[in-house]
C-alpha cells in the first residue's frame, strides 16, 4: 500500500477535482442526524459526522430498482442501466468494509449480478478516519479498519492527512489536486497516536467474545432467544439500516393498461412475518424467536463458516434503530454473561 500525505487545506481542492468527473455524494447534517447526499461544494460536508443514520448499501442495491421492462405484444423490452460515474467521499472504515462483505456476495463468480455490479464499476471511494460513538464496536468485529475496497483513505493526523492509496484514478486524481508528500517520521508517530486514542475511545461496556459462532451453536435453543425475540416488533428497521442485510424481493408491476410493466428488486428483511413463507401458507420461521435467532446467525455465524468474515460489522446502526433493544451487542452480552457462569461453575 502507498501513503502520502496532504494538507488539511488541500482537502476543498480534492473535493472540487472530483466534481469535475464525477456526483460526489458525502455525509451531510439531516436534522438531528447524518446522511450521504449529492453535494455541491466542499462547505455542506461534515467531515467529523458520526455514524450516519442509513449506510452506503443504497448506492449499490437501491431500495427499489427495476431489473427489466415489459409488453405483452413485443416481450421483454431490452434494459440498460445508466449510472452516472460517482464518489462516495467521507466514507467510514465499517462502511467500506460492508460493501466488500457485500461484494462477496453480488460477485460470487457463480452468480455475478449485473445490476450490483453497474453500480460498482461507476463508484469510487474515499474514505475518512472516525472516533467510535457509544454503540460502535467495528474494532470488535475485525472491521475497525479498512484493507481494501476504497480508491484513497483518508486518516486524520492533525492539521494534514496520511492518505492510503487504493487505486490508480484515486492515486492520479490526488496527484492532479493536491501536493500529496511523502510521509516523515513525525506523520508516522502522529497516526501511531491516532490511532491508540481511538482504540481507547470505544465503549468498553461492549464486550468482546471470542468463539461467537461457536457459542451461538452450543446456545441453538436457549431461552434466551425466546426472550429476545418476544420483544420483536416486526418493524423491520433493523434490516433497512444495515449495511449489510441484503435480501430482496422481486416483484412484478403491471402498469393499469394491463399492456405493459416491469420486473422490480425491493429491499426485504428476514424479519419480516411473510419472508419465510412459501406457497401452501407453510412458514419457515413463523415466530419472532426463530427470525430474530435466524438474523443473528446469519451475522455472527452463518456468513462467517461461509466467507470468513463476519456480516455485521459493528456501525451500531441497528442498536439506535430498535425500539426493542434488539442487537449484536444484546448477544455478545448474553455470552459474555454465560461465558462467567460457566466460569463459576468450573471454580466451584
Ligand atoms: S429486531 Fe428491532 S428493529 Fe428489527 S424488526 Fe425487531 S423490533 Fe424492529
Ligand atoms: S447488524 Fe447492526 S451493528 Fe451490525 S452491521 Fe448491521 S446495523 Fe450495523
């Protein structure tokens, strides 16, 4: 990997380079919140943001997208889709690395989706450093810091930036408007700092649990999930805010002539009530319990025996969005507290 560093003043210029080419979409103050929107200029970004309310998924799996067209007299109309060539500028280490989990599974070489990956090939990243909020906990999930997946990344070291290259329009692009430096003894000491003044600013209330997915299978039909999912409220809020729960739903839209119409993808949740149930009424996960449980596998253990990451990866979206306080870290808690009692009993 290659580093450089630029000055903080340096960062407007960046920004405007890419204007040129490319819709630069970068978090933005929503309210009370944060949210990545198409900006156009450097001063409606807020670079410091926490984490933002909705993630990135959207710019690669739009809530609802039409897939194709069609006539009853001619067939299916032939489709293109355009997406203009954009930026995702300010984005979080946790986020980048739920579209690389994202990206294992729209392009698995088996079945590689065209759609996904339109939306990829006219999508570059620029990452940014953050400081963990009180529901953060990436750092645990191995996804605290980003590897891959970004075009520049951009970290904080005070005053000027350490700027890991990812891609060669990103380092060409950066060359173009800035007067990126090699890094000095002095910049590597100030991103050392940097970054065990974040280690130290998570919550350390979040425990971490090594053999999460071992335990989850040891603790299938604990009460606990009972519990917990007894509390569920079928919202699916959870799902919406993820970035990195991406079932859907593909629906057929007849226009009211009865003539023509569309294929649509939709965004679906496996906490819905109807996702599981198939034709003939039967449900395979018909209460609360086993799809709260199914949601929790398939981000603590399932994707991981399968691609050898976890799914979640702890942006603490969902813990804000359940009016339930149903989570990861509900779970991590649950056998942090088992892992003490069966502690005890072996002292005893
Ligand atoms: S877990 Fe929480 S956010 Fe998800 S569906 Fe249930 S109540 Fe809604
Ligand atoms: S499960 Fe929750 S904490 Fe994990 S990635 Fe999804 S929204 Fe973030």
């Amino acid at each position: 990997m290659l580093y450089r560093v630029i000055d903080a003043h340096e960062l407007p210029g960046l920004v405007q380079a890419f204007m040129r080419d490319y819709e630069v979409i970068a978090p933005v103050r929503s309210g009370k919140s944060f949210a990545f929107e198409a900006v156009s200029s450097f001063d409606d970004i807020v670079l410091d943001y926490p984490t933002t309310l909705t993630s990135l998924k959207k710019y690669y799996l739009p809530p609802r997208e039409t897939l194709f067209e069609y006539d009853m007299a001619d067939g299916v109309t032939d489709y293109r889709m355009e997406v203009r060539p954009r930026v995702l500028f300010g984005a979080h280490a946790c986020d980048i690395n739920a579209i690389n989990a994202l990206n294992l599974v729209f392009e698995d070489p088996r079945y590689p989706d065209p759609y996904y990956e339109a939306h990829k090939k006219a999508t570059m990243i620029v990452g940014i450093s953050c400081m963990p909020g009180d529901s953060c906990f990436c750092h645990l999930l191995d996804a605290g810091e980003v590897r891959s997946g970004y075009d520049l990344f951009l970290a904080d070291i005070g005053g000027r930036y350490l700027v890991s290259i990812g891609s060669v329009e990103g380092a060409d692009i950066l060359e173009a408007a800035c007067d990126p430096r090699e890094a000095t003894d002095e910049d590597r000491r100030a991103f050392r700092d940097y970054t065990r003044r974040r280690q130290r600013a998570f919550n350390e209330e979040i425990p971490s649990v090594q053999e999460i997915p071992m335990l989850m299978d040891a603790f299938h039909s604990d009460d606990f999930w009972e519990e917990l999912g007894s509390r569920c409220l079928n919202c699916t809020a959870c799902s919406s805010v993820c970035p990195t729960c991406y079932c859907f739903d593909i629906r057929d839209v007849l226009d009211p002539s009865g003539e023509t119409g569309r294929r649509e993808r939709v965004w679906d949740a496996c906490t819905s009530p109807q996702f599981a149930l198939v034709t003939g009424g039967h449900n395979f996960r018909p209460g609360t319990r086993e799809r709260v449980r199914h949601r929790m596998y398939h981000k603590l253990n399932g994707f991981n025996a399968k691609h050898g990451r976890y799914l979640c990866v702890g942006c603490g979206r969902c813990v804000k969005a359940c009016k339930a306080d149903i989570s990861p870290i509900e779970v991590l808690k649950f056998f942090e507290q088992k892992g003490i009692e069966d502690g005890d009993r072996d002292a005893d």
